[in-house]
C-alpha cells in the first residue's frame, strides 16, 4: 500500500512537471507566433473615421443650385442670338471708335460721325443691289431661254463646250432615261421664276432694303447698340469696367485701348482686302474678256469681306454672264476664280492680317474656320478681332509668368 501511495505521488509530480513544460512551451509558441505576425503584416497606424453628416437644407441648397445652373443653361441657350447681336456690336463699336475719335479732333460731333458712317454703309448696300441683281436677273431669264438649245446641241455634240463630242454618248444614254422636255420645262420655269423675282427686287430697290432691314431684326440692334456705344466717348471702357472688379479698372481700360487699336487695323486690314480683290478681279475680268467686269469686280470686292468664300461667291454671277457668251469662257472664269481664292486664302489674307492684328496665319486660318463652323458665315468675319482681343490677354498673361 506504501508503495502504491509512492508510485502514485511521483507520476503525480512527474505529470505536473509535464504540464509545466507543456505550458512553457506553449507560452513560446505564442510568442513565435506573434513575431511571425509582426514581421509578415506592419503595423497599421488606425485612423479616426471621418463621418460627414448632411443636413436637409444644405441637400436643399444644393439641389436648387443644379435646377439654377440647368435653368441658366437653358436660358443662355435662348437668348444666344441676343447675346451674339450684343458682341458684335461691341466689336464694332471697337473697331469704329479710333474713326470717330479722329473726326472728333476735327470738330465732328460723335453722333453726327456714327450716322455718317451708317448713312455710308446703307448706301453702298443700295447702291450694288440696284446695279448687281438687274446684271443677275436678265442673265437667268436669259439662260433660261437658251437652255433648251443648251441642252440638245450638248447632246448632239455640236456644243462649243469642249469635249462635248466626247460627252454625246453619255448625254444621249441620258436624255434616253429621263423625259427631256419635263426636265427642260422645270429647269426653264425655275429660272425664269428667280429671274422675275430678281427683278422685282432690283425694281424696288428701297422697298427691299426696307422690307430687308425689317425683317433681320438682328441688324437693326446692332447698328442701334454700336451708336449708343460709340457715341459715349468711354461707352466700350465703361462697359468692360462695369464687368470687374474696380481694382482692375486701370489695367483693363490699357488692354482695352490695345483691342480698339488692334480692331482698328483689322478694320483697315480688311479694306484693304476688299481693295485688292477688286483690282486683281477687274484686270483679270478684262483680260480674259468678261463683259460687267468693273460691276463683277465691285461685287468681288464687297464680297471679300466673307473671307475665304468670297471670290467663289462673286464668281457666281460672273459665270453667268460668261455662260452666255462662251463656254470656253466659262472654263476661263472659272479657273480665274479658283486661282483668285487660292492666292487670297493661302498668301494674301494671311500677310495682310499679320501686319493688321499681329497673328500668324496659322491662327489666322484656325480662327476663321473655328468661327465658321460655330455660327456660319459671321463667325468666320468676327473671328480676327476676337481672336486678337484674346491674343493681347494671352500675350500679357505669358510675359507676367516670366
């Protein structure tokens, strides 16, 4: 019995000598462990969450700001002929200020310049339409009259058109798939519709610039804007002040003094345009034996101040009188006119503009065909001056950067 009590006391001692060890080795396994831990994942510092609490009247103000900004939007985009009359007044309000400035040193009321200057404007208008649409008018009906005989003496091949012996087979394979005498009869009634309507117009010269000034509303605030604005002498300065703050008044009454001085040669840049297309066009008119040249070459010249397009435009009316002469004229026409824009587009606006507004004709280019494509034909004539407004900000901005 003592000896079991003896056995029993040292595996009593032996297994709590066991656990000892079992725990011991267990606490460093825990340790190892968290080591491993340690070393496998860093530390990672925890951040105070950031809990943004939004209340009703700041969602409120928020959402009646969006409905304002859509609201706006819609607004501005209903009144964009409003807002583009009102730049284009002040553009040439800009561009008619240096001239009204020197009149003024001659004792010239502004007012009295401005109306001058309109007065000059309308009746060029009158003047061209009254010898333009009459030339254009009888030239229609006139052709109109000859189509018939245009038509089958193409399809003969006894055309003074060259090649036309060469077109005969594909005008005859033509004319033998469609009705020849409807398609004649509606050509001729068109034309001599137009033509009549032509002459209407050129009959009532001042009742179609009446009727004319009566329905482009848009006109008539121009040149109703650009007489206020140039009337008072700081009418173009005030107005840009009023839109900043007045700490910047000084600087920006400087930068406006160099738009209206840079919008003045572009003025000048573009008569001087308008000159040289006319000359080019009446010697080459002459030479080549266009009847109306000085007519056609005055309409060139007008025509010139829808850049680029111009010659093309005033080569219309210049095909047509040709078209009834000869029709190795009309391929003369025709290739003097494209010679003519290609040498006005590529060499002559982009040296005369250079020196008028200081641009490369890179930007010039760009500038007319960004205008174009954003508003027609006027953006391509608006383009220049604004982009030479920008040019003289741009050019300032860089050299504070400096």
């Amino acid at each position: 019995m003592k000896q079991f009590d003896k056995f029993f006391k040292s595996s009593r001692k032996k297994m709590k000598k066991l656990r000892e060890k079992i725990r011991k080795l267990k606490e460093e396994q825990d340790k190892e462990e968290q080591k491993l831990q340690t070393i496998k994942k860093p530390k990672v510092e925890k951040k105070d969450e950031v809990v943004v609490h939004i209340s009703a009247l700041s969602a409120a103000k928020a959402t009646i700001v969006v409905l304002a900004l859509v609201i706006l939007a819609n607004f501005l985009g209903d009144i964009t002929d409003i807002i583009l009359v009102f730049f284009v007044s002040i553009l040439f309000a800009a561009a008619l200020d240096p001239t009204v400035d020197s009149l003024e040193k001659y004792k010239i009321p502004r007012a009295l310049s401005v109306i001058g200057i309109f007065i000059i404007i309308i009746g060029l208008i009158v003047f061209f339409i009254s010898q333009l649409v009459p030339l254009v008018a009888s030239q229609i009906i006139e052709l109109a009259k000859n189509l018939n005989t245009i038509v089958v003496d193409l399809s003969n091949g006894e055309s003074a058109l060259p090649f036309a012996d060469k077109l005969e087979p594909l005008m005859q394979n033509f004319l033998t798939e469609v009705d020849q005498e409807q398609i004649v009869d509606q050509l001729k009634n068109s034309l001599e519709t137009l033509g009549s309507q032509l002459e209407g117009i050129a009959g009532n010269t001042l009742g179609t610039i009446k009727n004319l000034f009566n329905g482009i509303i848009n006109f008539l605030l121009v040149l109703v804007l650009t007489f206020f604005i140039v009337v008072d002498e700081r009418g173009v300065d005030d107005f840009f002040i009023s839109l900043f703050p007045s700490k910047h008044g000084k600087y920006i009454v400087e930068k406006m003094e160099a738009v209206k001085h840079k919008v003045g040669f572009w003025l000048r840049g573009q008569v001087i345009l308008m000159i040289v297309m006319f000359v080019i066009t009446w010697i080459g008119f002459m030479i080549i034996g266009v009847d109306y040249a000085l007519t056609l070459a005055m309409l060139a010249g007008i025509a010139e101040i829808i850049p680029i397009v111009g010659p093309i435009i005033a080569g219309v009316p210049a095909g047509l009188v040709a078209f009834n002469e000869s029709y190795w004229l009309v391929l003369w026409v025709i290739g003097f006119i494209l010679v003519v824009q290609q040498i006005e587009a590529n060499v002559i606006v982009p040296l005369v503009m250079k020196k008028a507004v200081g641009l490369s004709p890179i930007i010039i280019i760009l500038s007319m065909m960004i205008g174009f494509k954003s508003i027609g034909v006027l953006g391509a004539i608006i383009a220049i001056p604004v982009a030479t407004t920008l040019s003289i900000f741009v050019k300032d901005y860089a050299a504070k950067k400096k």
